[in-house]
C-alpha cells in the first residue's frame, strides 16, 4: 500500500502505509523517535506536535509524561493517530492560520512540516506556531533544505514572529550542523520582561 497517492497536483497521505514504514524501520531496530528525545531534553510539561502525520513523536513524548497535542491537516494521517493513541488531543487544521488561544512550552514540526504547506505560506506557518509557544519555550524544527525554502527564510520567518535562534543540527541526534540538506533548528521564544 502507498504511502501517498497522487491526485492531479496534489498528493493524498496514507496514514496506515506511512505509520507501517516507522513500525518497520523500529522492528529493524532504528531508533525512530530521536525526534522525541531532543525535545524531552528541554524538560518540556506540555508540546504542540504540529504537522502531527499519524503521531508517533507525540504518542512517545505522552509515554514519557508529557502533555501532547498533534494538529495535522490530513484526515487519513489523524485517522491513524486516533486509532494508535485515542486518549490524546487530535485537531484537524490548517497550521499557517492556527490559534488554539493557548501556549505550549514547545512546538515541534519534526516532519518537513514547512515544505507541505502551500508555497509562499510558510511565514504564516512560523508566525501562528509563535503565538504558540509560551515565553521562555522553544520551537523544534527540522527540514529537507533542497526543495526551496532555504534556512535564510525560515530564520527571517523565525526573527519576523520575534522568535531569536537558539542552536542548529545536523540530524535529530544533535550532530552540529555544518552544512547540507537536512537540518533541525531550534529557536527561542524570549520570556516576557519583567514589569
């Protein structure tokens, strides 16, 4: 079974088919939540999954203790988060016009979140993520960098939606970034000055 099916110019995710890929990859013996364990090195309490797919990093951070929330915009993908973990908060929406009028101490988009949303929405995508994210928290992010949206964009995104830059990496296991296609970043949302 696929994992996407194409439609004229767009592509249909398969929930089931994606999440069989990571089962196997695990079964096989790969760690498939270095994601998770980046972000629960910042001893977070609660985490916006945005970009969800079918949960997997969620599903391991709420192992953990962590309070998840996972937003996608695919039904089939959330179908299958459902399914594996119906006791979590699942949200069918649009990320580049989100507001759940709350704040998470992270916002993670661990899947190449900013290369699926429509072109040119992307500093939508960072500025709702923001508003997001309480003061003192952190947005987690990792992407392929040859498909045209560059780390310059997404860092003047970033600084535009008043987030500063925190640290980059190559992989999810915090190799120092030194150049290629994939990196993960991570920016800050500075605390509120004290009155």
């Amino acid at each position: 079974m696929p994992q996407t099916v194409c439609h004229g110019d767009r592509m249909e995710w398969n929930g089931d088919a994606y999440q069989a890929r990571f089962d196997r990859l695990a079964r096989e013996g790969e760690d498939v939540h270095a994601e998770a364990t980046l972000v629960r090195s910042f001893a977070p309490t609660t985490v916006l999954d945005a970009g969800c797919g079918t949960g997997r990093v969620a599903i391991e951070l709420a192992r953990h203790g962590i309070t998840t929330t996972g937003i996608d915009n695919n039904a089939s993908m959330l179908a299958t988060a459902r399914r594996l973990a119906p006791t979590l908060h699942w949200h069918q929406h649009d990320l580049t016009n989100l507001n759940l009028q709350r704040t998470y101490d992270i916002v993670v988009m661990a899947g190449n979140v900013p290369l699926f949303t429509p072109p040119g929405t992307q500093a939508a995508l960072i500025h709702a993520l923001a508003r997001h994210i309480r003061p003192g928290g952190h947005l987690i992010t990792g992407f392929s960098l040859n498909r045209g949206y560059t780390l310059t964009d997404y860092d003047t995104h970033c600084h535009t939606a008043g987030l500063t830059h925190h640290t980059r990496y190559a992989t999810w296991h915090q190799t120092p970034y030194t150049g290629g296609d994939y990196a993960i970043t991570i920016h800050h949302q500075p605390p509120t000055p004290d009155p």
